[in-house]
C-alpha cells in the first residue's frame, strides 16, 4: 500500500485537474484528474465516468516511456488510479503544437494546404494559453516580448529553442514508438514547466488522449483521438460510449509502448583478460541503453577453433547479435570474425600510447570482403551498436534520440552561463 499523503492546500484548478501541495514532499505536487472530458473550452461537458482513471493510465505509461528515454519530465510517480506525484512546476503558458500531418485547425488557417499534407522537418506552432481570447497563435517574437518569468527563469531565447528542440524530440519518441502499433501519430500538443526546486525546464502538464491525433494504419477515418467527441454532432449515450471506447483503446496500446518489439545483444569478445576494464566500460554503456552484454575470452591467434566455435554458439539461438572485437597489439580476432559471420562486427581495439598509432592499423585496414567497422572509444562501440539495434529496438531509438537532445541542451545552458559570466 502506498504510504498515505499528506495532502496540503490546492495550488490551481483547472477544466480536467486539480492540484495540490504535499506537505511533507516540498518540491512535489499531486495532479488529481478530474472525472470529465471537455471540448470548445467546455462548450461541451460531459461527465464521463471512468475517463480520469484511463488518462491517468495513458499519461503514466506516455510520462514511463520519456522518463525512461531520457526526456526529463515533472512526472515523478503514480499514486493512485486517478492521481500521479510530479514536480511542482511552474507554468510556461505556451502551447507547443507539433505536426507531422496537415489537418484540423492548421487547414482552416492556411488554406489551400490539402488534409494528409505531410510535414518533414515537422511543423512547429506556438499558442498563448488564454481562453477568454481562443488560444491564440503566437509566433517566437511575441513569446520573447513577453518576458515570462517563472520560478525564477526568465523565458528568453535559450529557453525558446529549448522548447522547440525538445517538442520535437518528444514527438519523434512518441511517433516511433506508435509506429509499433500501426499507428500514426498525426499532430501533438504539450506545455513546459519551470521546475521551481531545479530551475530547469522540464515536460509538465500531462499528454493524454486530448494531447495527441492517432490514425490506426494512418486511416483518418480510424481515428482514436479526442476529436471523435468534438465531432459529435449529439451527445447521446451510445455516442458516449463510443468515445470512451476509444480512450480505452488507446490507454490499453499505450502500455504496449513500454515493451521492447525485438531482442538483441552484443557479444564482446576479448583477446585477454588483461582488457577486462576496457570491455566493462562497453558492457556498461549497453546496460545504458537496455541492451544485454556478454563477456568472452577468446584470441584468433592463440585458439581460432575456440573463436569460430563461440561464434557459431551465438549464430545458433537466433538472437540478433553485434559483436564487438577487443584485441590489443595485432587485432586478429574482429578480422577473423568478420570474415566469418554475417552479424555485424566492431574493433574497439584498447590501444596504448607506445604502439597505439601503428597497431590500430590491424583495424582498420582489411583484405577485401570485410566490412567490420572500427571504433576507439569503448562508449561509442556500445553507442554504434545501439544505433545498430535501434533500426528494429524503438527502446533503443528513443534512448538515442533523447540522449542527443540532452547533450545538445547541455551545451546551449552551458554557453548561456558561460555568455553570462562574461558580460
Ligand atoms: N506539475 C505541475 N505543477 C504545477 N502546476 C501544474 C502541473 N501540471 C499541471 N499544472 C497546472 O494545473 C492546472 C490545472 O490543469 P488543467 O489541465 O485542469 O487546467 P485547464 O483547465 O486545462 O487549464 P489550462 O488551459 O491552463 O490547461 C493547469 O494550470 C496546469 O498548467
Ligand atoms: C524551432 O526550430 C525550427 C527548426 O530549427 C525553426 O525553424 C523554428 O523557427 C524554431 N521555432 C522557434 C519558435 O524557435
Ligand atoms: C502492423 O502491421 C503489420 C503489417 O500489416 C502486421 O504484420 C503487424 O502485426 C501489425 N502490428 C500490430 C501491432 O498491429
Ligand atoms: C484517447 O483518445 C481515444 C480516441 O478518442 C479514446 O478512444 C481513448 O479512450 C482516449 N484515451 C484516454 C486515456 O483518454
Ligand atoms: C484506473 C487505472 O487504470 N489506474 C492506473 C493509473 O496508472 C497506473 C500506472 O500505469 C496504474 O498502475 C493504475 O492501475
Ligand atoms: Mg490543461
């Protein structure tokens, strides 16, 4: 049983949620659905029973999806069937759209653009949260004019291309991992907050089915998202029924997005142990990415029976595996493999500072017939062999993906601070 919350005073109400203080958890909020699903800015509304549990269901398993790529988000845990813990935030009252696919209001407002037009790079908008005045679209000028302060932060350029590096990111991630089930993810809107403990921009808000557009087999008239309720030309209870037959659709796919579609593992293959160390740090950066690692010993040279039979081992079981060569001095052994398998194959030879410059030639150059690839550092071997695995592995694709929106952010907030020590 969940240790019981001690649930402070409400912090905002909103059409869908409240939120509330924890009392003895600073830092955190509770975000309590509420059981009722809304359309036009509440034109329409209808209480539907069951709707908050299955939003809580999609949010948490949409929030378990980024968190576990690497997206960092304000989601921190689930609580109960209709309430998860999060960050407490502040708010970024923008609007981040993102399409792949033209439809819905982006036709009303470029006319002529035909519906299913498709957007590669995606189509970023940007829209004022304010009700009283629809939502309006902004474009980045106005959002800089404003001069968002939040927790601290003040909303301006760094923190605009932020945003728009990591919707993007988030779109691609939830895309990928849609496409597993035959299902295209069509457009997506999301909101960002400043984490007010850390300061940092973070994912907030939820993404549930009102968040997103989902085609099945990318067939419109299939659609699964919140847009079969806004067009309900009535709200009779079957009608009701059918909407809420979709979110469960969707809420039972969602927990699908969680599971690997394919198995793979790489085998590191070392000439001797004395380049454990150097074969660990490849294990470990695998482990990173959620791929399974296995340590051999074997040498092309000393013992090629022993090497061809190991090999023939891991051909055998139908696993896909990438092996990875570790050989110091003369590398035999990825020559040796990659001329006998048709798995891929990387040298990650562990050079040293004497001989490094003339032995990483056994690498690299090769007779005709090889195509085994070479990599020094051992990260990166893991990391190509991630890239390997990440053609079939959306897991693995969006570990990647977020890790490279991580490091590009790392640099933008690096220059940032950097710029600002120096004025
Ligand atoms: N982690 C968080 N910390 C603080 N506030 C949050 C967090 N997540 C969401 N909120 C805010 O809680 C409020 C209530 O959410 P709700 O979605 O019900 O509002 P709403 O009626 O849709 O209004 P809005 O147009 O602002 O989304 C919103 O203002 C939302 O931004
Ligand atoms: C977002 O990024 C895209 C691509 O880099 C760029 O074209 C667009 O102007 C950016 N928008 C904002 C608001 O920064
Ligand atoms: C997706 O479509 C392919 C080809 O039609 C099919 O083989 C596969 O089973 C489908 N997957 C899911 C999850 O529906
Ligand atoms: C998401 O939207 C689809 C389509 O309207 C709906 O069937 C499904 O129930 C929604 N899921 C949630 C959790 O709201
Ligand atoms: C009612 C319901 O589906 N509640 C779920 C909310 O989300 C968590 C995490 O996925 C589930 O454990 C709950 O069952
Ligand atoms: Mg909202």
């Amino acid at each position: 049983t969940p240790p019981l919350l001690k649930i402070g005073q409400k912090l905002n109400e909103g059409k869908t949620k409240q939120i509330f203080e924890l009392v003895d958890q600073p830092g955190l909020v509770l975000v309590q659905s509420k059981d009722q699903i809304t359309a036009g800015n509440a034109v329409r509304k209808d209480q539907m029973e069951g709707k908050a549990a299955i939003a809580n269901k999609t949010t948490s398993c949409v929030f378990k999806l980024l968190q576990e790529s690497g997206i960092k988000t304000a989601f921190v845990k689930q609580q109960s069937d209709t309430a998860f813990i999060a960050a407490h935030c502040e708010m970024i009252p923008i609007e981040w759209v993102c399409r792949r696919v033209a439809t819905g209001s982006f036709l009303k407002r470029n006319p002529g653009v035909k519906e299913g037009y498709r957007f590669s790079p995606l189509k970023m908008e940007m829209f004022f949260k304010d009700d009283a005045n629809n939502d309006p679209q902004w474009s980045e000028e106005q959002i800089l004019e404003a001069k968002f302060s939040l927790a601290g932060l003040t909303i301006g350029k760094c923190e605009v291309d932020i945003m728009n590096r990591s919707t993007v990111a988030i779109f691609e991630i939830l895309e990928k991992s849609w496409a597993t089930q035959n299902c295209t993810l069509v457009d997506m809107k999301i909101e960002f907050g400043v984490n007010v403990k850390t300061q940092e921009i973070v994912l907030a808000d939820v993404i549930d089915n009102d968040s997103w557009r989902l085609w099945p087999a990318g067939d419109r008239s299939q659609q699964k998202d919140k847009q079969v309720y806004r067009d309900l030309k009535e709200v009779t209870p079957e009608a009701m029924q059918m909407v809420k037959r979709n979110f469960e659709w969707v809420s039972e796919r969602v927990k699908l997005l969680l599971e690997s579609q394919s198995r793979g593992r790489v085998v590191v293959l070392m000439g001797s142990t004395s380049d454990m160390a150097h074969c660990e740090k490849i294990k470990k950066a695998c482990t990173s990415y959620g791929i399974p690692c296995i340590l051999r010993v074997t040498s092309a040279h000393k013992g090629p029976d022993e090497t061809l039979r190991i090999k023939a081992e891991y051909e055998g079981d139908g696993v896909p595996t990438v092996f990875v060569a570790v050989a110091g001095r003369s590398n035999g052994l990825g020559p040796v493999m990659s001329g006998n398998t048709a798995y891929p194959v990387i040298n990650c030879p562990p050079l040293t500072p004497d001989w490094g410059a003339q032995d990483v030639w056994s690498s690299l150059r090769m007779p005709s017939g090889l195509g085994c690839s070479t990599i020094l550092s051992p990260d990166a071997a893991a990391q190509f062999a991630a890239q390997i695995f990440g053609l079939t592995d959306h897991l693995v694709w969006c570990k990647l993906r977020a890790s490279m929106l991580n490091t590009w952010v790392s640099l933008k907030v690096a220059d940032k601070k950097l710029q600002a020590c120096s004025v």
